[in-house]
DNA sequence: TCGCGCATGTAAGTTGTTACATGATTTA
DNA sequence: TAAATCATGTAACAACTTACATGCGCGA
C-alpha cells in the first residue's frame, strides 16, 4: 500500500530506473521501507496505469535500456494527500525476538552464533548511516527543513542499529554466564 | 511462516484458545509478534491438519465454546527445529519514517499532531512493558535462564518506545523552530 | 570461468488485511 | 441503549516472497 508512496517520495527528489529506486530502498532508505525489485517494478507499472508516473526508455549500447521514470502532477498530488493523512504503527514481526519465547528448546551454542552473526550487519548498517550522517547531514542545525527530516529518519536508523548491537552484548553476556 | 512458531512458542508454555492466543501477541508478546485473530485462527486450522496442535472442545453454558489448543510431540519438535535455525532480520516499513522523506509536500500542524499522537501511543506502550517487567522481572539476576530470555525480549519493546519518545522530542522540537 | 553489477521482468505461492457474520453477557 | 468483551470463524482481496528467465561486461 505504501509502497506506492516510497515509490513516489524518491521519483519527487528526482527521476530514477526501477533498479535505482530497488537500490534507493535498500540502502539509505533501509531503515525506511523496504522492496524487492520484483516489487517495484510490479509497482512502477501500476503507477504507470494510474498516471502517477510517466517514463522514457534511454537505450544503451552495452547494457539493456533504461526505463527512466518521473513522478507527475497527479503523482504529486497522491503523494501529498497520503503525506497529510495520518498514518498507523506498524506491527512487529521479529522472529529473533520471538525465539526468545522458546527458551528450553535453544542450543545454546546455535543462539550464541546467531546474535553473533546479526551483531556483526548491526555494525556494519549503523556505520554505513554514521556515513550518510557524516557526508550529508554533518551541520543539522543549519540544513534546509525538509533535509532536517530526512536527518531525523537517519538518525532513528542510526539509534535503532546502535540500541541493537548494546542489546547483544546484553544477551551474550546472559549466554556466558548461563554456559 | 513465522506465525507457526510463535502460535507454537505460547502454546508450549500452556494450552490456550485461538482467542487467548491472539490477545497473548497483542500484549505480552506485543513488540515481538503481532496477528489478527482472522491469521490466528487460520494458522490453528493449519496447525491441526500438520497434526502440530491437538484441540479439546470446553462447551461453556453462557458464552461461545472454547477450543482450547495444545501443543503436540511434532509440534515441539518442529518449534526446536526452527528455534535451532538461523533467521533472518525482518524488513523495516515505517510509514511515519517515509514521510520525511516527502517534507516539503507537508502541512507543518499535521506533521505536529501525527507525531504527538504516536508519541501518547509510545508513552502507553512503554508504560505497559514498564509494568510487566517491575511485575515479572524485577530481579532479573536470579531468574530461570529461559525466563532471562524472555526478559531480553521485553527489554527491546522498553528500549525502542524509549527511544521513540526521545525521537518524537527531538522532532517535535526540530518544527517548533521552523514555524 | 565464475560471480557480480547492471537492467528488466513473469508466475506461482504464501502471508496478511479488510469486510462480513453470529450471539450472549457485562459495563458505562 | 450503546459499546465492549468473550468466542468463533469465512471470503475476498492486497501485499510480499521465491523461483524462474535473459543477457552483456568486467574483474578476480
């Protein structure tokens, strides 16, 4: 549902390819929302069929076309209604966290590598957005509004992914001790 | 897919209705996993036929009967299986996060009210965890190890509404100034 | 030569949501 | 008298995942 207004919030910054929005979401929109490509152009041609987005096909030489979108007026509108409405929590579905719930059954050597082996991602997403932080976000106070609220999206990646990694030092300190 | 173990997960600590079954992961297991009763009972009639639960049926004389759920042999063993396997983060899709990246489509009072009524949302919620763990956790050191787990659980839903009542400060303060 | 990045999609299946349906008892 | 709680589900639809499919260029 919202998909569509992921979609359009980046074709707003500016024109993109299926495979550049895919891209977009992944990375420094990961702790956003989230696509598969399959997703997104099944999207994209939805929009296409709406008009909510129109496109130009840019061929290439050495690598298949292009099929560059942009948003249109009518997208623009959509996205600006959705924008104003209010919106609801979404709901948690953690399945590390759920196995918290079947205590006895762990082996507790499988449950150390795993919080290990997410402990590891934690690091590295929390310093690819202190990157992002660093390279775009560096003078907050002195940002233009609508970037100072792409730093607050930013900056609860930042603090989630932090929050994270002291949980699982936590955890694997309960581990030890359990040993 | 996950739905199946977390059903399993509760009835391997008791036996319960569907309707339990659903108020159970809209409380206690609330920032873990969430699912409507239509999911639930669903997953039940699927449960059955894998012959993973058993059910007694509780006539009662002045409300609905219950069908009251246990856990099987195969259902324990299928729950120890997946418990035992790596798992995989899961995606983030935060509507409230993707409107910063539509700021300049916002209207200033709307952005303001939306953040203030999930900020009274988080403050209950975090409220609500604060008490299960003053309840059930308030010593922590000498707990049973399965029940430590379970308290590593509770103690991400306290930090993460913590933190967003913290964000939502910090945002609401960053508009402040723009208007 | 094997995999990765670029670039696009289709098809089938699973999971999750929304709407509909019933009906008694308790509480405001 | 209206709404909430208890208690169960079905049906239709929307969203998301997984597997399949193609094909070139580049670097290890």
């Amino acid at each position: 549902m919202a998909l569509k207004y992921a979609l359009l919030s980046c074709l707003n910054e500016s024109r993109a390819t299926g495979y550049e929005l895919t891209q977009l979401l992944r990375e420094r929109m990961g702790n956003v929302w989230n696509a598969s490509h399959q997703q997104t152009y099944r999207e994209l041609a939805k929009l296409r069929d709406e008009k909510c987005v129109t496109f130009e096909e840019v061929p290439q030489s050495d690598k298949p076309d292009r099929k560059v979108y942009a948003i249109t007026e009518r997208g623009r509108g959509d996205l600006a209604e959705w924008v104003n409405e209010p919106s609801e929590r979404p709901r948690v579905r953690d399945p590390l966290l759920l196995k918290m719930f079947a205590g006895e059954l762990w082996d507790i050597a499988n449950l150390k590598a795993e919080i290990e082996g997410h402990r590891i991602h934690w690091q590295a997403t929390l310093d690819r957005y202190l990157a992002i932080e660093s390279r775009y976000f560096s003078d907050p106070e002195n940002l233009p509004f609508h970037y100072r609220l792409q730093h607050l999206a930013l900056l609860r990646g930042i603090d989630v992914n932090r929050s994270w990694l002291e949980w699982s030092d936590n955890a694997l300190s309960v581990i030890e001790k359990e040993k």
